[in-house]
C-alpha cells in the first residue's frame, strides 16, 4: 500500500507533500491513518496494462465519481521486463509498451484526486500468463526484506493479500499488515482476521465483485447483482476499507490470458480473452448496475467520510461498422518463409529455443517441420509426452486436425491433457511428405504450486515418433505475431469470398475505411473456428468459436480516420467476411442462476436501467 511518488491528496482537499509529513500511511489502534489523520481507503483495481492508456483518465474519473478515494493496480513484470536485464516503462519496441508507463498511470491518479495501492509482486496471479513467481513463506520474507531496503516502512505501509477463512496465517508474514480476500463470506473472513490480527484496520484487499471466464465453459461466470449488494454492505458497516477486485477488469490483449490448473479433467483451463469479469464497469468501461447499487452504499454507509465526487462522465460511445470484407490472403508455406528458421536434432520447448536474444519464445505458436517417407499403407504418428496446449498436423500444407469444437473433442490430438498422442496418417497421403506440427501456448498457469510453474509450452517432454522411429532433423518456426513482422509481410495474395474452403492455417486481411473519428466497436468471431484478430498490427486476443465469449473488444484509440488493417490468423481455414458488433457477447447466462446467499439484509436500491 503506498502514497505517490512525492506527495498526495488528502481527503480534505489539501496537497500533502511527504517530506512535510513522514509519517505517511500507518496503522493504528482503530484504523489507518495518513499523515496523522484517520482515513478509511475505499478503492477499486484497475490494471493499467489492460486499459488502453488513452481510457485511464476516463476509468479513473468514474472510480473517483464513485465515492472511492484510491485505485489499486498490479504490476506485470513480464511485460515490464521483456528480456533479462531490459525494463519497458512505457517506452520499449514492444507492442504492448504504450499500456506499460506505470508512472504516466500514478500521475494520472494524482492528477483524480485518488490515492494509489500498488502491488509490485513479481508475483501477482491475477488470471495474467505465468502470474509471476509461486507463493512461499520465504519468498515473501525475502521479498519483504528487499522492498524495505528499497522504501522504508515510515514511507508506505505493506501488507499480505489472504484467504484467511480458508488458510488462515498461512500466507503471512510477521510486523506485515494481514487484509482478507472474499466475495460471498466477507462477515466470516473479517471476523477470522480478527482472531488472528487483534487490532489494527480491517481492511479487505480483494472483494471479488465477479469472476473471470475459461474457454470451453458453457456460459459466463456472473455474480448475481442482491448477493453483491449484501456482501458489500457488510464490509461497509464493519466499518472496513474496502478494495474491489475488479472495479474494471479490462481485457486480455495479445496474448497475455493465463490459464487455471484443474483437479479434473481436462486439468487446464485456458482463460477467455476478456476481463470483463462481471464487476462494476465493464469490459470496454460502461457502467453497471453494480456500479449504482455501490454508489448508493457508499453514501447511504460512509456518512462520516468527505464524499464529494466529480459528475461522472458519459458512456464512451461506441459504432456499428460494416461487415469487412476480407480480400488478401497468405498461406502457412509464405508465412514461414518470413520467419526465423531454428535447425534442431530434436524438438524443443518454446522457452528453449535459442530467440529473442537468448530469451527463449514467450508467447505464440511454434511450427516443427520435417520431411517423412509416408508407406504406402499408412503410419503411425506418436507424440511422446504432452502437447502443450493445442497441436495441429499437417502434410504438405493439409490440415489433418479439426478444429476443437466441444470439450469432448480434447480427447483427440490437441490438448495438454493427452500424453503419448498416437496419430494414424491414412495412406492416401503415401510418399514423400512434409510432416508440420503446429502447437499453439494457450496461456501459462497464473496459480497453482510450484511444478505447475516449470511446465514449458511446445513439445517440450518428449521425441516425436515416426512409425516407431524417432524423427530427427527439424526446421523449428517460432510465431509470435510481433505488430512490426505483421505489418511487413509480403507475398499477399488476392482472396474472394468464395475461397472460404482454405483447410490449413491460413493470415487474412481487409481494409476498413472510416470517414469519421474512430469510436470503440466489438469483433463478431461467432463463425470462425479458432485464431487471433490484429488491427492495424496490434494483436487484440484470441477467439474461439467454443465460448462463452463471442465477441473481442476493439478499442476506438486502435483505429485511426482513413484506412485501417484488419488482420485474421486462422487455425483452421478462412471465412471470407468480418462482422462487427456495437455490443460485447461475452457469452449467455447460466439460466439457472447462482446460488442466493451472502448474509445481511438488502437494501432498496434503485439501478438505473
């Protein structure tokens, strides 16, 4: 938990250098104070990295318009530190370094008036690709340990973010503030704290005021509008400072989506694009009705607190474009010859691969490509271990796979819950063949325990037999989709609508010409089977026609007036036309609902519509 950078504003309207008040945030007796005054911290996280930066001012603005005197935000050190040793705060090559100037977003919060929760990890889960490191007691002693010799604590007040109902002091460690994580138990996990942390502030650090959504699910995760309300009302009453998590979830964009470990099949789950997560704005920063049932709380509740809020801002508007029609296409064999090559013996991981200055591959796709002698009965083709996360095989350029549809489907040739694959190849394809196993990352585990952290992405546990025999001599491609490789490929050629058989892997492209100021719109990926959408070289996140999401968010500041560069990777084929939308599908509602629960009574609200 820390002040900004060289000072702060106060509750009272006051600027308040630090060097005029040492004593900055601490904890006391019955509460917090800042600067030696009470202060109750009602906050909101926003993550910089999933907001485009020309929307910061207006996501702030609408906290702050809240009645929240704080934001709250992770820092990701795997965008921060593309390679070893490189720092991207903001002005690096990479195509997500314009969301990376940390500084530029605490500026902007000062400038809104709000305080600032800053959680450096490296380790910070949050449903992002790798999370960063795993949690030990020892890691965060040490990582403790290096922060104080870093800003001593008469500057800023740390803190453990727990599940204290469920772990109790397991993840805390001495002299260091212990906050509760909770959504629907929030009176029980306050009162755990309690027993365990006798005085000092009840401060909840994470209030899940949604959930976030995996592919392959049938809908989308909501929490139920009066279950949110209970649960929020009691921590305000409890007299608490209250963090949500999420204020505004924003999106997954490139290829950043983490995935969760399962105690049942299929073991991995690969996180949806949107992070949207059912909270108080929305994905592209709409209000919701969580967010007028909050603000009624807060000022019905928080009476003792100075609670004048700016008006909040309009709705960003957003359009309804045209359908695109997409007239250039590249295949797989042109792709390649753009690429890269890596000669190897044998297959390797992705994080193996001697790339990106000795780094390894970090997100993406990888082609492993080597000639076969197909006998005029047929084959048998044997991946050794797992396939880490979806494989693909063609033969000559033929895609064999199909495209998984249903979760039933990952019992063939694709996902990482597989081991020892065995594939038959049909003696039509007898002869000299080019054999290529494409294997898509679908995201690295952001939680779980340590093992779960070392598992690298490709083929990474085993050889690749052909017929019994090990295949050896492979042309190793890796496919990262970097906005300047996209925007310099050549070799395009035209595309009609009625080529939409393509049966391999296959870049699409259109022109969408816009007259007038760009404004936010929504990607329609309903009739297409697996992939990524670029606009004008900018990744915006993958789409799979399995669900629950449908749709993926396209940012207004992305486009510019004039021509624009729409951009499809299609796993398995082409469909001719793009769809846009003025409305995000992130997929249906469970019809039956979530279990009512939440403790406490609910108070009469009037939601907007």
């Amino acid at each position: 938990m820390t002040t900004l950078p060289g000072g702060v504003y106060d509750r009272y309207g006051t600027v308040s250098p630090l060097s005029a008040h040492p004593t900055g945030l601490k904890t006391v007796e019955s509460g917090l104070s800042l600067n030696g005054r009470p202060i109750r911290l009602l906050s909101g996280a926003i993550h910089y990295f999933r907001v485009h930066p020309a929307y910061w001012s207006d996501r702030l603005l609408k906290l702050r318009a809240l009645g929240c005197n704080c934001v709250e935000t992770y820092v990701p050190w795997n965008l921060h530190e593309p390679r070893r040793g490189q720092w991207d705060f903001g002005e690096g090559v990479e195509d997500l370094s314009p969301f990376l100037n940390l500084v530029g977003f605490l500026q902007e919060a000062k400038r809104q008036d709000l305080l600032v929760i800053l959680r450096p990890g490296p380790y910070i889960c949050s449903e992002w690709d790798f999370g960063g490191l795993p949690r030990d007691t020892q890691h965060l002693v040490t990582m403790y340990e290096l922060m104080k010799s870093l800003v001593p604590t008469d500057q800023v007040l740390y803190f453990t973010s727990d599940s204290a109902l469920y772990y109790g002091d397991l993840g805390s460690i001495p002299e260091v503030l212990q906050t509760v994580n909770t959504q629907l138990e929030a009176v029980k996990g306050l009162k755990e704290i309690r027993l365990l942390q006798p005085h000092g502030p009840l401060v909840v650090m994470e209030f899940w005021t949604g959930w976030f959504d995996h592919w392959l699910e049938p809908y989308r995760n909501r929490w139920p509008l009066p279950e949110f309300v209970s649960s929020y009302k009691d921590q305000l009453k409890a007299e608490a400072s209250v963090n949500f998590y999420m204020f505004h979830g924003g999106t997954n964009f490139g290829f950043m989506a983490g995935a969760s470990v399962q105690d049942k099949w299929p073991y991995y789950a690969p996180d949806v694009t949107s992070y949207d997560y059912d909270c108080l704005l929305s994905e592209n920063g709409d209000y919701t009705k969580k967010y007028y049932a909050a603000k009624e709380l807060i000022h019905q509740i928080c009476t003792d607190m100075d609670l004048t809020c700016p008006v909040p801002p309009q709705q960003t508007p957003s359009a309804l474009y045209p359908d695109l029609q997409l007239t250039r296409k590249m295949t797989l064999d042109c792709i390649l010859q753009q690429v890269a090559a890596i000669q190897s013996e044998n297959v390797l991981a992705m994080e193996d691969l001697p790339y990106n200055e000795g780094n390894g591959q970090s997100f993406g796709y990888i082609v492993y490509r080597t000639t076969v002698i197909v006998p005029e009965g047929g084959a048998t083709l044997t991946l050794k271990g797992h396939v880490r996360d979806l494989g693909l095989l063609l033969l000559d350029g033929h895609l064999i796979s199909r495209c998984p549809r249903t979760p039933a489907d990952l019992n063939g040739f694709g996902v990482w819950v597989n081991k020892n694959t065995t594939l038959d190849i049909p003696a039509l394809y007898s002869g000299q063949r080019h054999l290529d196993l494409l294997v898509e990352n679908l995201g690295r585990v952001n939680y779980g325990k340590p093992h779960h952290f070392t598992v690298k992405k490709g083929l990474s546990e085993g050889p690749v037999l052909f017929d019994g025999q090990i295949l050896k001599d492979w042309t190793i491609f890796p496919l990262e989709f970097k906005s300047d490789w996209v925007k310099g490929l050549t070799g395009w050629q035209q595309y009609f609508e009625q080529d939409t058989q393509e049966d391999g892997p296959i870049l699409l492209e259109g022109d969408l010409e816009l007259v007038s100021q760009p404004q936010d719109t929504f990607v329609d990926a309903t009739n297409w089977g697996k992939g990524i959408v670029l606009v004008n070289g900018f990744n915006l996140g993958r789409f799979w026609c399995v669900g629950p999401q449908r749709t993926l968010y396209l940012p207004g500041p992305l486009l510019k007036k004039g021509m624009n560069k729409i951009t499809v990777w299609s796993q398995y084929g082409g469909r001719g036309t793009l769809k846009f939308e003025q409305l995000p599908d992130l997929g249906a509602d469970n019809p039956s609902g979530l279990t009512p629960g939440g403790g406490g009574d609910l108070i009469n609200i009037e939601i907007p519509e």
